[in-house]
C-alpha cells in the first residue's frame, strides 16, 4: 500500500507535560477505508494522541497530518476545510446539555452550511437514525437518554458533516455488553456503508475483535506494534501478553473463535 493511501501520518511525535514524556518519536501511518485500534496501558497517551492528530493540542516536536495537514500548525482556511472531512466523539459524547439532541446534531451544519430549516431537520433525522435512535430521541435533552443513546447521539453529531474519518475515544465505555456490542455492530456496519477509516482509542477487548482490521499498541512513548489482531495478540512484549493472554482476554478470544486458544 502506497503513502497515498494513508490519511493520517505521524512522525516523530514528542509530546511532553512538564517533566513528562508521553510521546517520544512515535509514527504512525492510518489507511483509508479501515478501522485502527488504539491501545495501551495507563499513562501512554492514547487520548492525547488523538488529540494531537486532530489539532486540539500542538506537539512538543515532530508532526501528525490528516489528509497531508497538520492541524495544530496550519491556517484558518486548511483547519476548516480538513475539519469538514473529519468527525470527533469523545468518551462522554461532549454534548451540549442545554441543547436536544436535534439541536446538537444542527450545530456543525449550522457552523458550515446556510441551509433553509426544512432541510436541516430532514439532514438532523437522517443522521439521528443512521446512528441507530428513534426520530423522538431528537426532542430529548442528553440528559434524558441512557448511557448508549447519548453515545449514539454524539456519533450522530459526529456523522452530520459526512465525514471521511471518524476519531472515536473509547466509545463503548461505561456501556452494559449489550449496548457495547450493539455499538460496535453498528460502528461496524457504518464503516463497510459509507466508507470510513475509524481512529478509535479504546481498552475493550471485544471491540477489537468485532471491529478492527489493524491494532496499534502504545508502550514506551511510541508505537511497538500495529498489525492484524492475531499478529498483535502474539507480540513478544509484556504487557500485550498481559493484555491478551489475561482472563478477558481469552473470553474475547474465545467469543470470537470458539474454536481457538491462546
């Protein structure tokens, strides 16, 4: 696969808090069109390497791109046009409370496009029901839905602009199985649909098994692996046999491949 075909690229990424070094030298290549799992222990900096990739914080050294952009160093112009082809859900779907969910998901519509009424509602239900919520759920405020339809309601906001790639950190956190798995069904079926790369920071052994083609593991400050799970799952490395060859891991495992052992 040719350099063409990565939509994000990280170099040489330092990214320090005081005395700190979370990053230091990391690289990192996302193709496009797939599903990359982010993982690692506590401490290693997945969050803030999302962050960083999207802009919201400026690296110490070296440089995240997205579509050939380095979002924390561009300009005005660059920012918004990459920013359109991108879409963001964070752990707690960072909705506004005083707005319903329609009214969220109007918001980067609303900040990018002039749009006459009738047709940004019909574009709010459309992206309320491809994230999987009932037309009702756009007259409730987040803080009248469950734990997964707040979840669902911030990947609705997330999908208005029709982006290209979605940054999802740790989406199915705080969710019972059912809803985790009905999630990563539907992140799944949104993928293959409409042709997203999904970056997606997460700690659930479940959904890298439902849903990644590629897993990146962080330790060290930088990237030690990214390849298939099965390739990952057998890395010699401590923690990623910890990970994976501990009492969750074999259950995911087993979920997956009855038939299989680890």
């Amino acid at each position: 696969m040719s350099a063409a075909d990565h939509v994000i690229e990280v170099r040489g990424l330092l990214n320090r808090f005081g005395s700190q070094t979370v990053h230091d030298g990391l690289d990192l290549d996302v193709r496009r069109g797939e599903i990359l799992g982010v993982i690692g222990g506590s401490g290693t900096g997945k969050s803030v390497l999302l962050r960083t990739i999207v802009g919201l914080r400026e690296p110490t050294a070296g440089s995240a791109k997205v579509f050939g952009v380095d979002l924390s160093r561009c300009n005005d112009g660059e920012r918004r046009e990459v920013g359109s082809r991108i879409g963001l859900l964070f752990q707690e779907g960072a909705l506004f409370s005083s707005l319903t969910v329609g009214e969220n998901v109007a918001v980067p519509l609303k900040e990018r496009h002039n749009l006459p009424a009738s047709l940004l509602d019909k574009l709010v239900l459309l992206k309320i029901r491809l994230a999987g919520l009932p037309d009702s759920a756009a007259h409730k405020y987040p803080s009248q839905l469950s734990g997964g339809m707040r979840k669902r309601a911030g990947l609705a906001r997330a999908l208005a602009l029709d982006p290209e790639i979605l940054f999802l950190d740790e989406p199915t956190a705080g969710l019972d199985p059912i809803g985790a798995t009905r999630f990563d069904e539907l992140l799944r079926t949104l993928s293959r649909s409409l042709g997203l790369t999904v970056f997606l920071v997460t700690h659930d052994l479940d959904t890298l098994h439902a849903v990644c083609d590629r897993v990146a593991v962080l330790a060290g400050g930088k990237v030690i692996v990214s390849d298939r799970l099965d390739r990952v799952a057998s890395f010699n490395h401590p923690w990623v046999q910890d990970y994976f060859g501990g009492p969750r891991g074999r259950a995911a495992l087993r979920a997956t491949d009855p038939q299989g052992e680890h």
